[in-house]
C-alpha cells in the first residue's frame, strides 16, 4: 500500500442541513495540547463547559454537560438512562428523527406509542394530547427542529400534558440549538441534547445534554457501578441501565465532584465544545438566535426569487435550514454535484419520501453569513441556468438583497 498524504481537504462552504463549516476558533481550540484526564486544567475545563451550556440551553440545571458522541450518541444516552424495559414512551413523528427516537426507544425495552403527521407538517397539540391520553406515557419524546423536513415541533402546551399524566419530557435540540429559542427551564424540558455541527458552528462528535432535577431523580434511581471502580456503599443492581457507556448515572459521576473514572474524556471535542459556546454567549443568545433567523428568511426568500418553492408548512420552519423543492425537469443530483465540483459549496437532498424531492439548504453557525447566502445563491442560479433550467437572472441574489434591506442590514 503507497501511504496516503497528510489530511489536506478541499475548500468548501458547506451549505447543507449540517455538518456546516466549522468556526475557525472552534477548529483553532480543537488544535491545543492534550493535558491528562484529572489536571486541575481539565477538570475546570469541564467546570467552565457546564457553566457555558446552561446560558446555551437557557436552564440552571446542574446536570449540564457534554456526552462523548455524535447527537445519536446523547440521544440514546438519554433513552436508554431515562426509560426502563416495558416503559411508556410516546413519540410524535413528523420525519425522519422522530422514526429515529421511535427506534431507540424500543431498543431500550420500551412500549412505544407513536403520532404522527405527514411530512411538511407538525403534530398537533391536541393530537398528542389525545395520544397520551391513550399510551399514558412516562415519557414524551420530541424532536424540536426534524431536520429531514425542516419543520420545528411547537413545545407550547407541552409541559402541561407531560405534568397532567406524571411523565417527563425529553427533547432532540440537535438541530436547532442556538439558532432557534430553546430556553429549557421557561418550557419546562425535563432532557435535552443536541450536538455541535448544525447551528453551534462545530464538528459532531460531542453532545450537549442537560437533564432537570425530575430526569435526574429518575436516572439517580437507576444507579449502578461498575465492578472494578465501585466502592464500599456503592450501589450494584440486577437491573442496570442497558448500556454501559451511556450510563448516564456513572456519567454525572464522572462529571460531579467524585471524578468517578468512567471513560476517558475526549479532551479534543471537549476544547472544540467549550469554544462553540463561547461563540454563542459573546455574541449573546439572542442576538446568535436572531442572526440565524436573519440569514435564514434571506436564504428562503433568495430560493424564492429564483422561482422555487420551498417546502413545507411556514408558519414552523426551523430558522436555519430550508428545504426546496426540486423542480420536475431538473437533475436534483447533477445539481448537487456541479455545485460541490465547480463551486465548493455542498448542499444536502432529503431521506424517504423526501429523497430526491427537496434540497435542503442551511443557513447555520459560522455560515450564517450575508456572503455565505449571497455566494450560493448565485452559484445555484449559474448551475440551473448552465444545466438548461430557466431562472430569472439575478433573482435569487436581488431578493436576497431585499430581504437584507427590509431587514434593515445595508446591501
Ligand atoms: C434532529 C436530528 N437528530 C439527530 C441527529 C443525529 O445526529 P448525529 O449524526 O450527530 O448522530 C441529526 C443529524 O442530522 C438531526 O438532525
């Protein structure tokens, strides 16, 4: 075998529903020296990164912290730690994610109930009322912003249910962290976790999580360490959580003042984690939710300008990707390739019945930008125009400009 080159990855602007370029002060932190799992520099480190993600997740909750994986990894930390083999967990379903949460809660022992509404759509308050009626759940599990779709699940009404039937209320925020409100504590979230590459402006593999009082009490009801690392009066069931790795009770214990050595933490995510949100907070929540908002309508009503339709219901779309549809007579796939080879810019397509029908296209972190938006709109336009498919030049570009200009940001 001739050794391959050292990493040198092409220029691109990654415009898709995420990963989306990294923050170079993310990718910067990520370069720093390792110190060992317990130096009194790593140890404040994580101290510093719980403090940060409570002003991301807008909550006190003292379980705030970072699980070692992707979004799917925390999700399943959170299922597996929180719901006990025959549970009742109930599932709204309006895409892709939703199915997602469906399948790992059964995979954690769980009686799964699910609602759902077509693609483009969100589930209905009063359906999922009814539903919970019926599955009388212990725990409600929501995507917040399903990504294959673009829709965001309003959480209005939500606590109340979760509080008329006893249950808890976990929610995926993978997608819609920071770019959208997520203010955990004011909507009552008993579980929330997220992961870095869509509006946080990192790489995946970390997942912020935090867990309320209520979630804790529950997965603290669970506890059982592991031979090896337990000590006198520790606790040993017959029944652990499901998995070791996301244990989350011996998780908190790793993170809380007893440093129990679970796993090893992975420093270099944890440095890129900690810098994601010192991007968020400098800028201040609020203004990061409303640059997101910003770009967002000024990419949706660039797409629009150029004659395309975006897809689904307005009144819920996540503020930081859009999805288009593909019109009939073009190739939705030559144009995602012309796009990446002749420009760098990537865009995403969509899953299952979306799968070819949408382009979905993300406005988020570091890429939530005026050049960004403008750069691939023109460049969507010259492809579409070069591959045959009539678009009125320049549309997409001057309704950006507009949006920009009614938004009271100088073209
Ligand atoms: C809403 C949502 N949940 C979960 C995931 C899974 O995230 P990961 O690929 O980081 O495991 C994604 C990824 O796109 C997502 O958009």
């Amino acid at each position: 075998m001739s050794l391959p080159g050292p990493i040198d990855p092409p220029a691109r602007l990654l415009m898709g529903p995420g990963p989306i370029t990294a923050h170079p002060r993310v990718l910067q932190a990520m370069s720093a020296q390792l110190v060992g799992q317990y130096d009194p520099y790593m140890t404040a480190a994580m101290g510093e990164v719980q403090e940060l993600y409570r002003g991301v997740f807008d909550t006190a909750n003292a379980h705030t912290l970072l699980v070692d994986a992707t979004a799917r990894g925390a999700i399943e930390a959170a299922l597996v730690s929180l719901v006990s083999p025959g549970d009742r967990v109930l599932v709204p379903i309006m895409g892709r994610f939703g199915h997602l949460l469906a399948e790992i809660a059964g995979r954690c022992g769980a009686e799964v109930h699910t609602v759902e509404a077509p693609w483009g759509e969100v589930v209905p308050l009063e359906a999922i009322a009814a539903a919970m009626e019926r599955a009388r759940p212990r725990v409600l599990a929501v995507v917040h912003g399903d990504t294959s779709t673009t829709m965001m699940q309003p959480f209005d009404g939500l606590r109340e249910l979760c509080d008329r039937y006893d249950c808890l209320l976990y929610a995926d925020v993978t997608a819609t962290l920071g770019g959208n409100p997520f203010p955990v504590d004011a909507w009552g979230v008993d579980a929330a976790t997220a992961g870095l590459q869509k509006c946080l402006g990192g790489p995946s593999g970390s997942a912020p999580a935090t867990f309320s009082p209520r979630a804790v009490e529950v997965i603290e009801g669970r506890r059982s360490i592991e031979a090896g690392i337990r000590e006198a009066g520790d606790p040993a069931t017959a029944h652990p959580i499901r998995s070791n790795y996301f244990d989350l009770a011996m998780i908190f214990d790793y993170w809380g003042p007893r440093r129990l050595n679970h796993h090893t933490e992975a420093t270099t995510m944890l440095y890129g984690a900690r810098e994601c949100a010192r991007l968020v907070l400098e800028e201040g929540l609020g203004h990061y939710q409303g640059r997101h908002a910003l770009h967002g309508e000024a990419m949706a009503a660039g797409l629009e300008g150029m004659g395309l339709r975006v897809y689904g219901d307005p009144a819920h779309k996540m503020a930081n990707v859009v999805a288009v549809e593909i019109p009939e007579e073009v190739d939705g796939e030559a144009v995602r390739s012309a796009l990446l080879a002749d420009f760098g810019i990537e865009i995403g397509t969509s899953f299952g019945p979306l799968a070819g029908r949408v382009w979905r296209i993300g406005t988020m972190g570091w890429n939530a930008r005026k050049d960004a938006v403008l750069t691939t709109l023109a460049a969507l336009e010259a492809v579409l125009r070069y591959q045959g498919y009539g678009v009125p030049a320049g549309g997409g570009v001057d309704a950006a400009y507009d949006a920009y200009a009614g938004a009271g940001v100088a073209a």
